[in-house]
C-alpha cells in the first residue's frame, strides 16, 4: 500500500516474475489520497471518492482492503523520508556533524526531534497506524529511495546536497534514520531500507535506478518527467523483491 512510489515495486513484481512465496495485491491512491485511509465497513480504503476509485481499480480487487485476507502489509512512500534531515543541513551543525560553517548549533536531539515530529505526522504513519489497528499481521514499512544522483543537474537541489556531501556526514543522515527506527519498532512495525547495491555516495540513488520511473497506474507506461529525482523505476523495484527478508 502506498502513493505514487508504489509504482517502482509494482512494476518491479512483474519484471522480475515476483517470488514463489509472497502473492501481493498493489493497493495505493495518487498525491495525498492515502491520508483519508479509513476502515468502514469491513475494509481499508480512502474516505475521499476519486481515491478510492483509484485504490480499488490499481489492485484489481475493485474494492477496499479487508485486513483478513493478508498474512502481512508492506507500506512505501507516503513521506517516509528523511526531508527535514537534508533541508536543515546547511544551516544547523550538531554534535555530530562536521559542517563547521553551519550558521546555528542544535543539539543531535533537536534534529532527532524534528525527523521524528516529521514522519510521525505523515501520511505513511497515518496508515500504518490505522492498519495496526484492524489487523495483527507483521507490518513493513519501507523508507523511500535516496534522492536520484541526478539531482545534481538542479542547481537549487545540488546547492542543499553538495555541503553534506563535503563535509562526508552521510553517517550522521544514516544515524537519525536509526533513531526513528527504533521509534517505528517500539510501535511494533517492522522497517525496510533501500537495497545497499542501489545507492551512491551514502546517500543518493544511482540513476540507473531512476531513470525510466514511470506514473503510478494500471498500465506502468506513463514516463515522470526528465527530472524527476523521486521516483524509481521497476529495475529498483526489482532490487528491493530481491533484497527484503519479509
């Protein structure tokens, strides 16, 4: 379940041929559509009308989800990401980091805090949540990919990536990622992370993996934008079926 990120392990099920031991039903919803998930009626499925259509159609169900029919749920996208880690960088040091030129100085907690206050509020714990209610099957929860090393060819997004690339702090992105795991397993939900032979300079997605990311629907043909650093296509998605133990 999840929003526009699905796409890459949808698509990734079906160029690789899956696996014998996992039968998974894609559910999702377009932009925000996920955060009016709802449980009405002996099933999953968005509150807002154009969302539900959706959700139901992209699985093939032509309905919501009844939490009873799944042995477990993978969740993706949704927020899951480390933003407010990238965004502050530049201008808050910490205890940990090494950007000495940092106009402010935090405590690592404080960054932790906000990371924390970030993904809790989101879209992906909103549904997590919710589905931890109805159901006691395992949940996963998967990060969403690095940013695609081609970001590099956006000024305004180079500038934000380039300090933490200098002064070598992927650890300390790496290191707040962890903290809110903890947070995730102490709420019970179990967390992927992004295959280790997809990523790039600790903290960045080879554009192998990105380029020929495609829109979240029922045919997988529609190509994002030149430039879009987000998403991920179904060779990624191909990576993650091979790399998760769930």
């Amino acid at each position: 379940m999840g929003n526009s990120h699905t796409a890459a392990l949808k698509g990734g099920w079906e160029e690789s041929g899956g696996r014998k031991d996992l039968a998974p039903d894609f559910f999702g919803a377009l932009s925000d559509g996920m955060a009016s998930l709802s449980f009405e009626n002996g099933q999953l499925i968005p509150q807002e009308p154009a969302a539900a259509e959706f959700f139901g159609r992209i699985s093939g169900t032509g309905r919501g989800v009844v939490p009873g029919d799944y042995d477990l749920f993978l969740l993706c996208g949704m927020g899951m990401f480390p933003v407010s880690v990238f965004n502050n960088y530049k201008n808050f040091a910490t205890p940990s980091t090494r950007n000495a030129e940092a106009p402010y100085f935090v405590s690592d907690a404080c960054l932790d805090d906000l990371l924390w206050e970030q993904i809790s509020s989101s879209m992906m714990m909103h549904c997590a949540r919710l589905v931890r209610q109805v159901s006691e099957a395992e949940i996963f929860l998967a990060w969403q990919a690095f940013y695609a090393e081609t970001l590099f060819s956006i000024e305004w997004r180079a500038q934000q990536m380039q300090p933490l690339l200098d002064s070598n702090d992927q650890d300390y992105v790496l290191e707040r990622m962890c903290k809110v795991e903890d947070r995730l397993r102490n709420e019970g939900f179990s967390v992927l992370r992004q295959p280790g032979n997809t990523i790039t300079k600790g903290i960045m997605t080879k554009a192998e993996f990105s380029r020929g990311s495609v829109l979240f629907r029922e045919e997988l043909n529609k190509p994002h934008r030149e430039n879009d650093v987000f998403h991920m296509n179904s060779s990624y998605g191909a990576q993650c079926w091979q790399a998760w133990e769930i």
